[in-house]
C-alpha cells in the first residue's frame, strides 16, 4: 500500500457534499458548475495563447504559453479554491505560488553551501495531466471521486482526459507547487533525511551540500520526476563546483545573497537614461525605453508610461538596496542625483545599505 503523504487537506473529502463544505460553496453551484463543464465547458472559461520572451544562456527568446482565464460568473469558486489549497501546510523547502515565500528565500536555503545541483521540469504545467492531479488529490485525502471531480474542476473539462493544467489562473500554481511537494520532495526527504539542504521553486529543484553530492543520489532526484512522466531539461542541469558562481532562481548564491548581474545592468542602463530626461519629460514619457535587464526595448504604444517606467525602476532598485549592500552603495555613488531627483529610493533604504546612519 503507498504512503499517505505528510500533506494533507485539514478535512478528509469523502464526497461532494463534504467538498462544498470545505468551499463554503453551495452544492447547487458545485453541480451546476459540473453540468457546465460536461456540455459546454466554454461558459466557464476562454483558452488563448500568449507570447513570452525569456531569457537563455544564447540570448532571448519566445515562448508561446496556453493561458485559461475564468469567467466572472465561476471565478469565486476558483478563488476560494485556490485559497484552500495555500492554506495547505507546506514544509519550508517549497517555495512558489506559496503565501509568505519569494525566490529569494529560496536562494537563501542554499547560502554557504559549496556544491549545488540544479534540474529544470521540462514543460513542467502541460506536462500535468487529468491522471497526475487525481493522483495527487488522492494523496491529499480525497476519496477518487471527489478527486477526479476536483481534477476536471480545474482543468475545465469534464471528458477530455488528455487535457493540461492550465497556466494564468489562480490555482493552477498552487497545484503544481504541491505536486513537487508529495512526488518529489516527500518522496527525497524519506530516503535521505538530513543530508542535503532541497528546496524547490515550482519547475526548479535545488539541492545544495557542503560535501560533494553523490551521483546516485542525483540519478535518484531525476527519477523520482521521471517516475511521474515528466521530463527533465538536460541542457539546463546545473552542477556547481565550490569556486563556480551560482545562480539560484535568479540570484548569485555565495556565503550571502547578491543581485544578479542581470538586475545591477538593469538599473545603470536605466539611471544612465534618466540622466538625459528631467521628471516633466519623463511624466509624460511615450517611448521608447530602456525596459527590461539592460537591453534598449521599445515600447512604443501611444499611452504615458511615466509612471510605469519610474515603478520599474524603483523596483529593481529595490532588491539591489534590501539585499546587496555593495551593489547599493556603488550605485548610490554614481547616480546619487539621479537617485535624489526621482526619489527613487527612500531613507530606509539608505539605512539598510548602510549609506546613511541611524
């Protein structure tokens, strides 16, 4: 017989009326939202695709996504959905969609630590499928039905057994967040207890050590994933030596945390264009600008971005100043006007940099 899986929803989910209590739904929407699901599952929600451009190692490129957006009439039972599943206890080594945690927590577990592995799940959300979110709602507690309910509930079908886990609505993160959690992590954690420090981030699993990590047990963290019918992006496993800088969800983890260089080229690309525009050009700025990592991207849609471009900036400022004191400073030294003449930054800031005293 497997093993329950130390998560677990706070209430046992035998049948239908017990999951409307633990919504707070009335069972009538429950079943109505079924009813439209097996006829005309368009009346819960739209399907669409969205271009994204990522970052690589050879540069940028787009990624064509398929995003699912609820309709108002449903999105209340989603909402509450999702908050059900993060208020789901999750051990302090998964990070993601999970309330109170960010990627810099993440990168922090593995601060100090000499060797680190890193693997990417490839195509991490359609790769889950109807079979892989009954399975993990099962060892959640819930009786099949109920699970295979809950499954076709968010993935807006009720007949089509081969369809993903929709990416851009609430609870679909969620899901994917716990079923690292009890596939993955559990699964680790019960075979090597306390031996290395494992954290995940959605589609990234780290694992960090003092001492060198061992093959077997790398060949084991790949399995556990493969086990499911998921895929492992080769060309993105990462193997840190002790001297190699490590980049960890987007920061360079040594014995602290530092800005990645990304986010430091960012913001002196965007100071240096601030220091050829006054505040009243920039309030009704149109374009282009200087947007995204240290790259020249225009934007050029007829609407004022002023206010926009200035968030932007405050708040890539605003991880370099909470986190990396040098980085700060040296910014502070060179664009110390701009800084001023745009409020960029505030005393706090300042303080916790350790440019200005108490």
């Amino acid at each position: 017989m497997p093993k329950k899986a130390r998560v677990q929803f706070p209430t046992k989910l035998t049948d239908i009326e017990k999951l409307a209590t633990f919504l707070c739904v009335p069972i009538s929407d429950l079943n109505k939202l079924q009813e439209d699901l097996k006829n005309s599952p368009w009346r819960v929600a739209r399907t669409f695709k969205k271009k994204q451009r990522k970052k690589t190692k050879n540069g940028w490129r787009e990624k064509e996504r398929e995003m699912s957006e609820v309709y108002p009439r449903y999105k209340s039972i989603y909402s509450i959905l999702n908050r059900r599943f993060q208020q789901i206890e999750l051990p302090p080594n998964i990070f993601g969609s999970a309330k109170g945690r960010s990627q810099r927590q993440n990168a922090a577990r593995h601060v100090g630590h000499k060797h680190v592995y890193q693997i990417d799940i490839k195509n991490y959300f359609p790769s889950l499928k109807f079979k892989h979110i009954k399975a993990l709602f099962v060892k959640l507690g819930a009786a099949p039905k109920v699970a295979s309910f809950l499954a076709k509930l968010v993935l807006f079908e009720n007949s089509l057994p081969y369809r993903n886990l929709p990416q851009g609505f609430a609870p679909s993160s969620s899901i994917a967040n716990l079923f690292v959690c009890v596939f993955v992590y559990e699964p680790f954690i019960r075979k090597l207890p306390g031996k290395y420090m494992f954290s995940s981030l959605l589609d990234d699993v780290s694992l960090s050590s003092f001492d060198p990590i061992e093959e077997e047990d790398k060949k084991f963290l790949c399995s556990l994933i493969e086990a499911q019918g998921l895929g492992i992006h080769t060309e993105k496993i990462e193997d840190h030596s002790p001297r190699e800088s490590k980049m960890i969800t987007g920061y360079r983890v040594g014995m602290k945390i530092h800005a990645s260089k990304d986010i430091i080229a960012c913001v002196e690309t965007n100071l240096n264009f601030l220091k050829t525009k006054s505040p009243a050009e920039i309030a009704v700025w149109q374009g282009p600008l200087y947007w995204e990592d240290g790259l020249k991207k225009a934007v050029n849609k007829k609407q004022d971005l002023g206010d926009r471009y200035i968030n932007h900036v405050k708040g890539k400022i605003g991880q370099i100043f909470a986190f990396d004191p040098k980085a700060a400073q040296r910014i502070h030294r060179r664009y110390k006007w701009v800084l001023w003449e745009y409020e960029l930054v505030s005393t706090k800031q300042l303080k916790k940099a350790g440019i200005i005293s108490d």
